[in-house]
C-alpha cells in the first residue's frame, strides 16, 4: 500500500464492550508498526459511556479495564510488546503511545442535554471528522490540535507519579437562527417600501419600448435586425452535433483537401468522378417532400426544431404580458 505523507487514520470503537475494549491496542499498534515511520496520523475516537450499552457492571468494568490500559502505554515509560504469529516472528514492539490524538468520548453535554442512542453518537463522531476535511473550520482545528500537542501533549510532569495529558475531548454546538422573526421583521420592512413606493408614484408607469426591449433581448442578438428567431432556428437544427451550416462546411472543406491532395491527373479524374455522387447525397439532405420518408434530414430537422421554438415563443410572449 502506497502511503503518502499527510495520511489520516482514525480508530472508532467503544471501550464498554468486549470487542472494542479487547482489541483497540492492538489495532492501534499494529498500524503503528505498519505505517507508523511514513508520516501518518493515527487518531482514536473511543466512546467510554456504559450507559449507552446498557450500563450493566460487566459494561462499567470493561470501560474501566480499557481506559487503565490506554493510561499505561500513553505513558512515555512503557512499552508495548505482543507477538502475533509466532511461525512467522511477527512481534510489536512500540514506545510510542498508540494515539497520535485521543479523543473520548461520551454522551454526556456541557448542559442538561445528554445522547442516549449509539446511532447518533456516531454521527457526531463522523461529523466532527468531516469537519477538519472539507469545512471552513479545517485550519482552526488543525492549528488548535497541534498547539495542544506542542503545549500538553510532550509536556511531561515532575510529580514521582505523573499523570499523562494525552487525552481530548470536543463538542459540537449550532448556531440558532431565529427564521420567522427575521422573516416577518423582512416583510414588515418589504412593506413599508412598497407603501412609499405607492405614495410617491415613482416609476409607477414603466416606459413600453423599454420592456419590449428587454422581451426583445431573449430572442434578438441585434435589435436592429430583428433576426432573432431565425438564428435561433439555425442553432436549434442540430444533425450529429452538428448545425446545416457547420455540415455544409465540413462536406465543402474535406472536398478542397482532396483536390489540393491531388498529384496526377488520374487523382482529378477520381475527384471529378465522385463530385456527382457527394452533390446528390448533399442535394439529397435538403430535399422537400410530402412524408418523412421522402424528406431530406435537414428538412425534418428544421420542421421539428420550427415547432420547439414557435411554443417557447408564444410561452415567452405569455409570459411577458402577463
């Protein structure tokens, strides 16, 4: 696996139960041992709340065990050791504490408020992931965590029993956005606008031309040559991805290469030859008839695109007067 450097990992588990308590280290110091000289981030987001499971004392206990466990390899005096194949000699051995950044985790809020359901822990956990990634708070979280790492995380205490603060927490908090105040304090304003704009009578009557103008505009490149309609007619006819006009160029264009591409007589001949055939074909495209079938392909086109584009502008035209 090609790792490159700025690679995040996070470990979401729980400490309350058997699996998540049970095999967090291991996780931990296993991608330690794998990725853990190429740069990469190792982060751990563990739920230590038995009241979501249940709150039962194998629960409690289990949470407990698991947070004992993550205090004493967190410390920079131990090391962690575990042999997983012994055929193959597969050993751990780590100083390093299994979490670049631990995060723990509960239910419970700065308020009354407290999470009850796994479910939406989870998404809090995801959510607060997401956010350092594509969000506009990305530069704050990362400029926090790494001041909190340089100021706490290496910082080690004196004391003959030290304690390890290599431990984070977060909240996630809303800003309350009061819509129907603000929607009625918009209309009350709308209002008192629209009321003056009654009183005083100006632009009451807008000018005629201008508004035809401006109806004109959607349809007329030029005013002045009012060929609107029919220049959205030819763009409208489309044939291979391709305009009548851009057809009939290329058909014109491939015919001048193959006559500069000729050397002999024997090649103009050849051209010569041909040039009746390609004219019927072209003559063939545009001819008019009764049915379909006899139609030429440009002429159905443009039928079909003259329909289109006389209901768009008798909707426009709706549309204006009303």
């Amino acid at each position: 696996m090609l790792v490159q450097p700025g690679l995040h990992v996070f470990v979401v588990g729980s400490l309350c139960g058997g699996t998540g308590s049970g095999m967090f280290l291991d996780v931990a110091y296993t991608l330690r041992k794998s990725y853990g000289n190429q740069g990469v981030q190792i982060a751990g987001y563990l739920v230590m709340d038995p009241s979501l499971y249940g709150n039962t004392t194998s629960m409690i206990a289990n949470t407990y065990a698991a947070l004992k466990e993550l205090n004493y390899y967190t410390s920079p005096s131990t090391i962690f050791t575990a042999c997983y194949n012994q055929q193959r000699n597969e050993k751990v051995e780590e100083q390093r504490p299994p979490f670049n950044y631990t995060y723990l985790v509960s239910g419970q809020t700065a308020g009354d408020y407290k999470i009850t359901a796994q479910r939406k822990l989870c998404n809090v956990i995801a959510q607060k992931i997401s956010l350092g990634f594509y969000s506009e708070l990305e530069t704050h979280l990362k400029s926090t965590r790494d001041n909190f790492y340089q100021a706490m995380l290496l910082e080690q205490n004196d004391h003959p029993r030290p304690n390890v603060q290599g431990y984070l927490t977060f909240g996630l908090a809303a800003i309350y956005f009061p819509r129907d105040a603000i929607v009625q304090m918009a209309l009350n304003r709308i209002s008192k606008q629209l009321g003056e704009f009654w009183l005083n009578g100006d632009g009451q009557n807008p000018d005629a031309e201008f508004l035809l103008d401006r109806f004109l505009l959607g349809w007329y490149d030029d005013l002045a040559q009012k060929d609107g309609f029919k220049s959205k007619l030819k763009a409208a006819t489309i044939y291979n991805n391709k305009t009548f006009g851009d057809a009939l160029k290329g058909w014109i264009n491939k015919l001048e290469r193959k006559i500069d591409q000729c050397e002999n007589k024997d090649d103009r001949t050849g051209v010569i030859q041909q040039l009746p055939r390609e004219l019927r074909q072209q003559f063939n495209t545009t001819q008019p008839g009764e049915s379909d079938s006899s139609q030429g392909i440009w002429v159905r086109k443009l039928q079909e695109s003259g329909k289109r584009l006389t209901e768009r502008l008798k909707q426009d035209t709706d549309r204006f007067f009303d």
